[in-house]
C-alpha cells in the first residue's frame, strides 16, 4: 500500500491508498512549532486507529510547501514504516514537459497539472485549488506548463476580515439565500462567496481568452463542492485530485 502525504499552510493531508483506492484519509494542522517526535505520536495514533500496519505500507510520497515540516514529516514516515518517501521536486518525474515547469511552482500545484494532464491528455485543463491560497494552475494538451494565478483563499480572507474589523463575526461559509443579506452571517457569506464566484469565473475566462481556446477546469480543495454551481464554469469536482497526482508521480518514479 501507498502513503500519501500533502503538507500545506493549514493542513497535512495523510491518505492510504490500497492499490484500488483511497481507503483512509486524515488532516492534521500545520503546526511550525510541533517536535518530530509529537507528529510521531499523532501519525502513529491514526494508523492504529485505521488498523494500518507498518509492515502494509510499501510506498510512500510527500508534497510540501512548508519546508520547516518536510524533515519531521519524511523521517517519521521512515521510522513508522521503515522506507524512504519520495520526495516531489522538480527532479522527479510528472510527464510534464520539464522546461516549462516554473521554478518557484509548488509541489502541490505540479501534482495537481500531472493529475490533469494525466487523465485529460486530450484537453487544455485548469486545476482550481481552494486551500489557504486560491490557486489556478493551466497546463496544455502537449503536458506544458502554462502558469498559475493566486488570490487569497476564502478562509484567508474570511479571517483576514474577522481579524482587521471590531463588530464583524466569524462566520462559517456557505451560500446564503440572497446576495444582499439582513445579517452579519449572511452579508458576509453574500460578499465571499457571491463574490468569489465572480472572481473564478473571470480568471477562466481571462485566461481562456489568452491562451485562445477553452478550458476544461477542475476544482479540489476543501471550499471546491460549495462554491462549483455558483461559479457555473467548473467541469470537474475532485477532492481527492492532488492525492491523486502524488500517487501518479509515486507510479512514475
């Protein structure tokens, strides 16, 4: 069996894949200021839980864009599982025409385009990842990197909100009735998510218009099911795509 693990600015993401599919998944916070040995005790804690036994796992693969957790992350994965992860860099393998990868692109992000070049080898395909920062990443039918467009996430900037005003309360986001809303709950969530809608849309549609054909776009990330029928442009929505891409990049190498 495969261990997945995707550590991002609010999450680590650990999935078992048994060779036919994702059979557990769990998210952990990102905590700079964790030991490795607490993230031993935490990962040992879900694979037993799981009834995940060491001797099970015979692979496994790390995306980071937190270099601080990489070395904790990598090392309990060799002292619960005794085998090196692969670790996802541009020196790796994606079937992705290597020039063309940025150098500063993240790890998830290059996952996510060989996921998508992956299964849609035919079409020109944007992956839109809701996490701590919203990301569009493009890639061509040839498997080269267009680029990549970043706002901030919608939990980013719900908080950032929360954080910079007095009287304004946290709220959870989800699609209020109306755009225009009676409540703090419900003109908050009008603005964000109404709001964020448009800006999906426009960058699809920027970018469609740059590159000169249209795209097929894929949403993942945590926010991605709640906001896919308000954007009304999204043709695919996976949860599981950047796991997905770590373990194509796992198969290639």
């Amino acid at each position: 069996m495969l261990v997945a693990v995707d550590i991002g600015n609010s999450h680590v993401v650990v999935a078992v894949h048994n060779g036919t599919e994702w059979i557990h998944s769990f998210r952990i916070h990102s905590d700079r200021k964790k030991t490795t040995d607490e993230y031993f005790v935490v990962l040992e804690a879900l694979m037993n839980s799981a009834g995940i036994k060491g001797e099970e796992i015979t692979r496994a693969v790390i995306c980071s864009v937190v270099p601080n957790l990489t070395r904790a992350i990598a090392k309990n994965i060799y002292n619960l599982f005794s085998i090196q992860p692969l670790m996802v860099s541009h020196s790796v393998n994606t079937n992705l025409i290597r020039e063309t990868i940025p150098k500063e692109l993240g790890m998830d992000l290059m996952a996510n385009l060989a996921q998508a070049h992956y299964v849609h080898p035919e079409k020109c395909v944007m992956v839109i990842d809701f996490g701590t920062a919203l990301t569009f990443s493009t890639v061509n039918r040839e498997g080269a990197v267009l680029g990549v467009s970043i706002a901030p996430g919608l939990v980013t900037a719900v908080d950032s909100l929360f954080g910079a005003t007095a009287q304004l309360p946290q709220v959870e986001l989800k699609t209020p009735p109306s755009v225009i809303g009676r409540t703090s709950q419900d003109s908050i969530n009008g603005g964000i998510m109404f709001g964020y809608a448009g800006l999906v849309k426009t960058i699809i549609e920027l970018t469609e218009a740059e590159i000169g054909e249209e795209l097929y776009v894929i949403a993942t990330g945590g926010l991605s099911r709640t906001l896919s029928p308000l954007v009304g442009r999204i043709n695919q929505v996976a949860p599981m795509h950047t796991l997905d891409g770590l373990k194509l990049i796992s198969d290639l190498n």
